[in-house]
C-alpha cells in the first residue's frame, strides 16, 4: 500500500476557473498519490464538484493544467475515463432503464467488466435486477451508481460526496466500498465528503477547500498531529472572546474558552498568560473542529 | 476482540493501540491469541487499513503483539513488557477520579488510605490477596 514512488495517478496545478465574475477554483494544485484514500472537504459551494469535473475533463483548464494518469483528460479522454468508476454527485442514471439494462449497458464500454463481481455486489447490494431506475430509493439509486462505478475494478474510484442525503446503512455500504477498493493493491480512491467524522475513518490524505482555495493539505495524520486543542481558563470572566494571536479559532463563555491551534503551542500558551488566562487541558482536535477552525479562520481574514 | 471508535479527536490509530494494550492488561486478550489480519478489522470497524496497519506496527514497537511470519499477528507470549505499566496506568486514573471526589467531601488523603486499608480487611478471603 505504501507507494509512494510510483507517479501521482492525479496532478493539478495552479488551476484557476471562473464562472462568471465568480472565481470558483483559485490557484489550485494537488497531488493524490497512487493506493491511498483521498478525502476532499469542503462546504457546498467550495468548488469540490468543479474541480472532479476537471479532473473526468468535463471541464477545461481555463490556467493551470490537469494531469490524470500522465494524460490531459480533455485531450485525451479514452486514456483517462475507462480507468476511472466514478460516482456523480447527481447520480444521472437513465431512468427509464431496467437495473440488469444498466448492467448490460455499462458493461459495453469497460472491457475490464468483472460481471461475477457485478453479480456479487448487486446480490449485496440487494437490487432487484428488474426494477426500473426510476422507481428505486434514493439509498438504492446510490447503490446502483456505485455498483457500476466498482464492477470494472477501476484504477482510481472517484466519488462525489457519495454520502450525501443517504441513511447510515447506504453509507456503511460505501465505505465499505472505499476501503475494498483501496486494499486492493494499487487501487486509488478520491472522494469528495462534508461529514468530516467518515473523512476521519477513511482518509490517508486530506485537501480543505474554502471558498475555490485549498486551504491544508497533507496526510490525516499529519494534521491531526499538528492541531491542538487547548482549554483555557482566565484569571477574570471575558465577555468577548479574548485576542490571542496564533489561534485559530476561539469558542466558549466567562473563565473558560476552547481554543484550536495549528503547530504553535509554545508561542500560544505564552501569548495566553499575557492574556492572563492558563492551559488547562490540552488534546488532539477532531478533524471537524480543525476545519471549522480553519474555515472561520478565512472566512474573517486572519490567514 | 471488540473495539470501538470515535472520531472526537484521538488518532483511531491510537485509539486502536490504546485499547488492545487495555484488552491485554486487563486479561481479555491472552499470550499467544492471535488478533484479527488488518483487512478483516479494516472492515469491521469500517476504518482504513493502513490506519489498522499503523497500530498494529506501533503494538509490535511496544512489545504488545508479535508478526509471526506468513500467518498473522499474536499477543506476545511473555505478556507485554508494558503490562505493569499499563495497569498502573488504569489504575492511576481511577485513583485520580478518587482522590477528586474525596477532596469534594473534605477527606484528607491519609484517611482515604486508611479507608481502603480497611475494605481490604474487609474484602472476602478469595479477594483479599
């Protein structure tokens, strides 16, 4: 699984896209390495879906380049789809199709269908090979849109907040998917997410979105080890939250506030004693209040 | 061997460390058990494998379990070299929720001493070693 000297099976770099006078993706450059779990997070609107949407190359580098698999996807989209199951965030399935159709149907263009492992997955799965689309549930719909993204053993599995709207059980069925796939060897999931407690589960590496910028990038555990959470408690009750540079963010009422810090401890305990306050506790920040930090952080222009 | 996950802060790589140390400390795990392939626990706990690999790598740095080549991962025959050590541990964060509560109820701690001197004597004879 570690694989780390094998080329990136995805290479952005300095992306810029606008739609409108909006500047949905800013300066953008990732790189997701081949066999690990890539988690995209992000709140609605951040611009996860236009970034995915360059990378199958239905959108065009407007500046920076896109590279998937070493291939431009605009330029040269046979190299680069029929290696990637990717689910949509919309889940455009025909409606008016059988699901045995759809089977038949997409098998056509990969291949490398694998249909003992359709067959498996749809018995898991539970779906009615003669129901029509239109008529499945939502959790159902999902599950055919993931069943079809998995049955050619993709190299790169890319899901749009693949989560989204379903009930624990669907999404207990798609991570499991997830990591299915990425025990096989060399396999590689990219995956856009807001439920930042699956992220947490899943993720070898991780990329925040904030308003079309990646605002931290890195490996889970690198930025878990790198966050800290720290209670602190002032000599006299504050009524607003105290300035304390190097924090992230600040939450809480009276003596004792909670505050996320990035790396800094020791300029930031200091910097609480001139404030007349102490650590208390200290502990690791879950990955959502890392990004909550971080977000409200942009979005009051401290970093 | 059950264990369980939160996503409230700890790394589920520590997390996972931490509680197989607890499960041997405390005698649910036995020397010489083998504890489950990292896929099959990947799974179960609906977590990433290479997270399950990282604490099973830190586990075999402190001596917990042992990779027995070809066949899977064991609890190490001589009990973890840590063992003591991580009973202490238990034990030292009860005896801090104790001393917390004494000191609420103005109980100094010689007579808290005292105290559990005497449930000892007290304690049937099977217990009472």
């Amino acid at each position: 699984m570690n694989a780390s000297d094998t080329p990136p099976v995805i290479e952005i770099s300095g992306l810029s896209r606008k739609f409108g006078q909006k500047l949905a993706l800013n300066n953008v450059s990732l790189t997701i390495p081949r066999g690990r779990v890539f988690g995209l997070v992000g709140e609605n609107g951040a611009g996860k879906t236009t970034l995915i949407k360059h990378i199958l190359g239905l959108l065009r580098a407007e500046s920076g380049s896109v590279r998937v698999f070493g291939f431009d996807p605009v330029a040269d989209p046979v190299a680069v789809l029929g290696r990637i199951g990717h689910l949509s965030e919309n889940r455009d399935l025909p409606p008016w199709m059988r699901v045995d159709e759809l089977l038949r149907y997409t098998q056509a263009f990969y291949p490398k269908w694998d249909r003992a492992f359709a067959e498996e997955l749809r018995k898991q799965f539970g779906l009615d090979p003669a129901a029509k689309i239109k008529n499945l549930s939502r959790g159902e719909n999902a599950k055919a849109g993931l069943l079809i993204a998995l049955a050619f053993r993709p190299e790169l599995l890319l899901l749009d907040e693949p989560s989204s709207g379903l009930d624990p059980v669907v999404r207990r069925d798609i991570l499991e998917a997830i990591i299915r796939t990425v025990a096989e060897e060399g396999r590689t999931v990219f995956f856009s997410s807001h439920l930042l407690e699956e992220v947490e589960r899943v993720a070898d590496d991780i990329a925040m979105m904030f308003a079309g910028k990646v605002v931290l990038t890195g490996t889970l555990d690198d930025i878990k080890d790198s966050h800290h959470r720290l209670v602190l408690r002032f000599e006299s009750p504050q009524s607003a939250a105290p300035k304390i540079p190097g924090v992230l963010s600040l939450a809480g009422s009276g003596r004792e506030w909670t505050a996320i810090c990035n790396g800094n401890r020791p300029e930031v305990i200091a910097a609480v004693a001139r404030a007349g306050g102490k650590v208390v506790a200290e502990d690791t920040a879950s990955l959502d209040e890392i990004f909550v930090a971080r977000a409200g952080a942009k979005a009051a222009g401290k970093e | 061997m059950q264990l369980h996950i939160t996503t409230d802060g700890v790394p589920i790589y520590l997390q996972i460390a931490n509680q197989v140390k607890y499960l041997v400390a405390s005698g649910r795990l036995a020397p010489g058990e083998e504890v489950p392939p990292i896929r099959v626990l990947a799974h179960q706990l609906l977590i990433n494998p290479n997270t399950v690999a990282r604490a099973y790598l830190e586990l075999e740095r402190a001596g917990v379990v042992v990779k027995r080549h070809g066949s899977g991962t064991y609890i190490s025959d001589n009990g973890s070299p840590l063992a003591r050590k991580e009973r202490l541990k238990i034990l030292s964060q009860r005896v801090d929720a104790l001393l917390a509560e004494a000191a609420h109820l103005h109980i100094a701690p010689d007579e808290l001493l005292k105290l559990i001197k005497e449930r000892h004597q007290a304690m049937p004879p099977e217990e009472n070693q």
